[in-house]
C-alpha cells in the first residue's frame, strides 16, 4: 500500500527570457529549495503558476495544503499606499493570483504558509501595510544574510520552535499594521515583525525569513502535518 503524503501547492514566479540550455524563454520559476523543503517535511509539491483568479477556488479544492513563495515587492497600491522609489516594479499577475489563492484558503481552512513574500501578502489580504524599505535583512545583492528571530511564548510558531534560531533572510520590507486577525509570532532583534499567524481552528503562518534556504524542517513540517490532519 502506498502512503498518502498531503499535495502541498507552491506559488511560483513568473520570468520573462529566462534561460537553461540553449533556451531563453519565458518561465514559470520556483527555486527548487521550495519544493525540496516540502518533500524533506513529508509532502509532495505542485507548483502553481499565476492563473485567473477566478480558478483559485477549484485550485486550493484540490490541495492540502499551500505556500506562498517569496519574490518581488508587492504593489503598494494593493494596500493603500504610493510606490516608494525604493519599491521593486509590480509583479500583477502574481499579486493578484497569490491573493486569490490566499482569499481561498482562508475560506476554504486551507492550511497556509506565507513565506517571505507570501507573509506580507497574507498580511495584506487581511487588510494590513507594509514598510517599504528596511535596512539590515539582507547581505548584499542576491546574497542571503542571517539572523536571529524569537519566537513569542503561546503561539502556532512557538509551538513548532520554541527557542531562538538564526535564519536565513533576504528581504527589504515587512510588516507595518497587522491585518485583521493576525498576531505576531516572531521577532528580530530590531524589532522587525518576522512572523504572523492567523489564530483559530486553521493553520495559517506567514514567516519573513526563507526556511528553504535552511536546514530548518520545522515550519515545513508544522504545515505538512497540518495538511495531512486537514486532507
């Protein structure tokens, strides 16, 4: 007999003239620490490309589970505000696809993980801001940094990993005002907001930092275990 290990959707990026081989073509991209994470937790990974919004509901109908990926800022009219000089260009049709795809997994109880990205979509699919621009969370260009997040006592995080670790991060915005529902989690010493989650009988966690880019299986497996209790 075979065993069932919980289908856990990834969100991808959406590149134009990316190149493999002898081809530059546009892509569908996910790096591939995404889906080795979910198949290290216990998961089987689908990537979903940005599609109609309209499909979001028959998509998350036939997973158990769902991650936002990381990627490009998302547009600050999104939440309310104007484009800082220091915002990245807008990525629409993964804005709209991943909050889509957000909208449904709330209604649904779709476990979710926000990562990076994906946690500040979260956070403004429930009404919340963002900061455009934060020094100090990255490295250098296309370097990922590390550093310390602490978890806050009595949560979903705290749960799966109740002391201080060092993670790996790569992002210049974050978490301003928290939607509507949504409690910290988790902090770096700066104060930044690192993680999120949505209190309640789902899973829903959003984390600022890339596990994927860890050793970490922790968050992953939270999620994976969550999908299978779910599926």
């Amino acid at each position: 007999m075979v065993s069932s290990r919980p289908l856990i959707g990834v969100s991808t990026y959406l590149e134009s003239g990316a190149r493999w081989g002898a081809w530059e073509l546009d892509a569908a991209l996910l790096p591939v620490g995404y889906p080795r994470l979910v198949q290290a937790a216990g998961g089987l990974a689908a990537m979903l490309p940005p599609d109609d919004p309209a499909h979001a509901e028959s998509a998350l109908a036939r997973l158990d589970g769902l991650v936002i990926a990381g990627g490009p800022d998302v547009e600050p009219v999104r939440y309310g505000a104007e484009r800082d000089a220091r915002t990245g260009p807008p990525a629409r049709e993964r804005d709209a696809w991943e909050l889509a795809l957000i909208d449904a997994a709330l209604a649904s109880g779709t476990p979710v993980l926000g990562i990076c990205r994906g946690m500040q979509l979260l956070n403004v699919a429930l009404g919340g801001t963002l900061v455009q621009h934060l020094e100090g969370h990255t490295k250098d260009v296309g370097v990922f940094g590390r550093h310390p997040v602490t978890p806050v006592p009595g949560t979903r995080y705290a749960d799966a990993v109740p002391e201080e670790t060092s993670v790996p991060t790569y992002h210049h915005q974050a978490v301003d005002r928290l939607g509507e529902g949504l409690r910290v989690c988790a902090h770096a010493q700066d104060g930044t907001v690192e993680a999120v989650e949505l209190p309640g009988p789902h899973w829903v966690l959003g984390v600022q930092w890339h596990p994927e880019m860890g050793e970490d299986l922790r968050v992953m497996r939270a999620l994976v275990s969550a999908a299978a209790s779910a599926a």
